[in-house]
C-alpha cells in the first residue's frame, strides 16, 4: 500500500529496505495470510494464476485478473512500530481486509469531529483520552 504523504514522516528513513526484507527474505515472497505470490494473478473466483498463463487466459472476454503486490502492514496499525512481530508480508487483497475494522473506525471519528459533536463517552474497547 503506498504510503500517504501526511505519514512519510512516521517511517524510519531505511522503510524500504525494512519492507523488502519482510516480503522476500522473510516471507519469500507470499503472503503471509493467504499465500498469493508476489507478481501473480488472482482471478475474480479467486484461484490463483502464473505469469505466463495469464497471458492466455486474457484473451478470453470474461477474464478479470487482479495483479498480487506483497505490501507491509503493520498489525498494530502504528507506522513507528517497526518490530520484526508486529510486521506482516500481506498481499493487497489480505492488507485491506486486515484494515478494514481500523478504516471503518477512522472514518466513523472523523465524521463526528467534522459534525462538530463530541462524544460523551468513550466507545467500547477505548480510553477517555482517545475519546
């Protein structure tokens, strides 16, 4: 997943070579969760696809193939967090639905600080700081 311009500044300088060594050294290029190698195809059904088939397979009209990118997510969603257990090899399909709960939640807060309401108690599972 690219990384936003508003957080850059919360990766450490050498990322780049933090991530690559997560998604090839370490996961040797698969998806930690689902398995999908780097640079294959995932069809709408879900099966998985070489390369040099999907060429073939691309001819046939009803074919829609997604490209699998490894990216480096952060279990704990906090970018300063960069400990080797709390890094994970996922592919894009893996990386969504890992932050999907954590999207839903930031969108639901920044729609209420944009109503201009607070909130008179913390939502559950969060500390009266955060609320």
């Amino acid at each position: 997943m690219p990384i936003r311009p508003e957080l850059r500044a919360l990766y450490p300088p050498n990322w780049a070579e933090i991530s690559q060594r997560i998604r090839f050294d370490r996961a040797r290029g698969r998806c930690e969760n689902c398995g999908a190698r780097h640079g294959w195809y995932r069809g709408r059904n879900g099966m998985l696809w070489e390369p040099g088939i999907i060429a073939h397979l691309s001819l046939m009209e009803s074919a829609d193939f997604s490209k699998i990118v490894l990216t480096t997510a952060h279990l704990d969603h906090d970018p300063t967090n960069n400990a080797e257990e709390n890094l994970r090899a996922l592919c894009q399909r893996c990386h969504l639905a890992h932050d999907l709960p954590h999207h839903l939640l930031s969108r639901k807060i920044n729609r209420e600080r944009a109503s201009g309401q607070g909130r008179l108690f913390p939502r559950e599972g969060e500390s009266d700081a955060t609320a």
